[in-house]
C-alpha cells in the first residue's frame, strides 16, 4: 500500500458524492448491490423504507419496493430457489439486517455457526425450550412449505428482544440468525420463513464456508464498498492493503478507499454542488452512517431519533438529512399519511438560502403522494 494520498475536506466530500453515484446513477439494484457489497433494510414506513431512500438516490428509475421484489420476487416470496440472486442477513458480528448479494453466503457461515455457541436472548444459541419449539418448526417447515411464527401452535412466551414476543418468533429469529432456517419472502412485510434448501440455489449451498482470514478481508473490503472512504482497524487495513488505499483528510482519522476508486478524486469537477435542488438522504445512508467522520468531514452531527425516546429527540422521529452539493444543509422529519394520499412535513431545519420544497415533492412522487401545502 503507498503511502496516504493528501486531500483537502471539499475534494474529499466531492468524491464521496461521485462514488456513492449521487449524480450519475447505477442501472439497476443488481448494479447496486454490487457496488455496495449490501443495502441495510429496516421494518419501519413513516415516509418510506430505509431501503427504498437508500437506493432511489443511486438507482436509475428506482420504485418504491424494487429491491424487496429483486429479493423475493413480485409475488413477495414467488422466487423458486435456483432463480435467486440476492437474500436477506445479518452483518458478521451485528444485529443488522441487510440485503446481500449471493457472493456474499459462504463469507457469512462463520458467523452464522458462531452465534450457535454464544450466549445472547435473541441471536444466540438455544435454550431448552427453544431446542423443543426449533423442533416442531424444522418439522413443520419439512413438511410443507414456507410459515410465519403464526404456524406454530405454542402458547409460551419468548424474551421480549427486539419484538420477539412468542417464543415461536423468538426461535425462528434464532435459527435464522444461525442459519437453518431462511427468509423466503415477506407478506405485509412480515417475514415469511423456509429451510435453506429451498431459498438459495444448490450451488451456492454447495461453497464451503469461507476461513477466518479469508471471511475477515471480504468483510473489510465490504466496509469499503459499503462507505467507499471509511475507517479501518489497524489488522482490517492489512488485510486489505492490495485493493486498498490510504487517504489522509485534515483534522479526520486516518481513512481508507478502494484502489479502483481512486480516480475518482481526479479533476475539479463541482461532484454536484450546482445542483439547484437538495437531496433527501436516508437516515442510515452509507455515505454519513460513521457518525464521527460524518461531524469531522461534514459539520454535520447527524443521529437518527427513531429509536430515541420522544423528549430526547434534537431532529425528529424520521428526520432525512438533507445535502446540497457537497454540503449537508439541514433536516426534513417526515410523515406518509398513505390514508389521505400526502407527505406531511412534521418539521424541517435547514441553512438559510436553501429550499426543500422540490425535493419533498419528488420523494412524494416516489410514494404516490402529494406534498401537503404548508
């Protein structure tokens, strides 16, 4: 790896908005997805899906729901096995569920037998009475075909962990965590599960498992992919020091990027600063998800408040954070009242001098909304 490539903060904003494809878009969510290594997902709908903010800003012609319907098909779970080419996990080490690529299944395995063995409430190994619920489920899913925990007639309670409140959805949340059971599609959005057999084409099931060594560097180099100018501990960096490059940032921790990336911070090119109107972010998007380089590189000290208590809220419960150029403005909260067909802007905090108005509307379009009248 040479040594550190010298940018100023502005030449390092610029290529982050050319790299994450914020003015020239990507063809598809396929496209998407490779670039990125995964797209994270999340349950909630106020304005929109995580999901679905993330990739409309990077996808050309992008629709609400494109990348569940990549996941699983049009039907929300119609995908035949041997037709699949991307499904849904959690990041090694974390609770966060993301959309993957197949590529990624044999990295994820070591993970996955690792969390059989550690003790956690709700991704860790089973307990008896998980063991004797997994079970009945295992059964049940060998018979037939894909069930939610409302197949399972057991009466008991789970730990109340992240919403798994029967100990039917407690278990299957653990076996998919280890990975003996699969997300096969979703009704309502709610999980629809099935055994791996009949969700992954053979042929992926078929790769060993991925090395440690091995597992660690495709997870560095996701990071990179993921963020594509990030931070890397001192053993990541060595792992990935043939396709990585180093980039020194004032007054920024010392930050890496892909090699293929690097000609990215060639010319000087305004990287959308022209641009007459904002851009809503997603509140999780990969280009500010590092909340310290987000305040280091951008002035912007950004957290997303959907999961903080209503009095402790500075934004919002679902405030989109708002870039103008290559800067970050300000914040929209936003609200989809789906019954009376608007987008309700609940509050908006934004620098002087710039307006919101055009890009609400086009998220709303992207809803099936229309913007309400201030």
């Amino acid at each position: 790896m040479k040594g550190p490539l010298r940018v100023s903060g502005a030449d390092a904003r610029r290529f982050l908005r050319r790299a994450h494809r914020l003015d020239e878009r990507l063809p598809g969510t396929a496209a998407a997805l490779e670039r990125h290594a995964y797209v994270q997902l999340d349950p909630l709908n106020v304005c929109g899906r995580m999901q679905d903010h993330i990739l409309r800003n990077r996808v050309a012609g992008y629709r609400e729901g494109d990348l569940m319907r990549h996941l699983h098909g049009d039907e929300g779970g119609a995908l035949a096995a041997r037709d699949r080419v991307a499904f849904e996990h959690h990041l090694p080490l974390t609770h966060v569920l993301a959309a993957f690529p197949l590529e990624a299944w044999p990295h994820l395995q070591g993970a996955m037998r690792a969390r059989e063995r550690r003790p956690s409430a709700w991704m860790g190994r089973l307990t008896a009475r998980e063991r004797e619920v997994s079970a009945l489920i295992l059964e049940t899913l060998g018979a037939g075909g894909p069930i939610g925990p409302e197949a399972i007639v057991d009466e008991r309670k789970g730990r109340r962990v992240w919403g798994a409140a029967s100990l039917a959805k407690a278990t299957m949340q653990k076996l998919f965590f280890h990975g003996r059971i699969l997300i096969s599609g979703r009704r309502a959005n709610r999980r629809v599960y099935d055994l791996p057999e009949r969700v992954m084409p053979a042929q992926v099931l078929a790769q060993p498992p991925s090395g440690p060594e091995e597992a660690a560097r495709w997870a560095a180099t996701c990071r990179l992919r993921q963020h594509r100018l990030g931070v890397l501990r001192r053993e990541e960096a060595a792992l990935v020091e043939d396709v990585a490059a180093r980039v020194h940032v004032e007054g920024c921790p010392a930050l890496h990027c892909l090699l293929e990336d690097l000609a990215l911070f060639e010319g000087d090119g305004d990287g959308g600063a022209g641009l007459p109107e904002a851009l809503l972010l997603a509140p999780l998007d990969p280009i500010i998800y590092d909340r310290r380089l987000t305040r280091l590189l951008w002035g912007f000290d950004y957290t997303w408040e959907a999961y903080v208590p209503g009095p402790r809220r500075k934004r919002g419960y679902y405030a989109l954070p708002v870039m103008a150029g290559t800067e970050l403005v300000g914040h929209v909260d936003l609200r989809a009242d789906r019954a009376r067909g608007r987008l309700e802007v609940v509050s908006r905090s934004v620098r002087r001098g710039h307006r919101t108005a055009r890009a609400v509307g086009g998220l709303a379009r992207f809803l099936g909304l229309r913007p309400a009248r201030p």
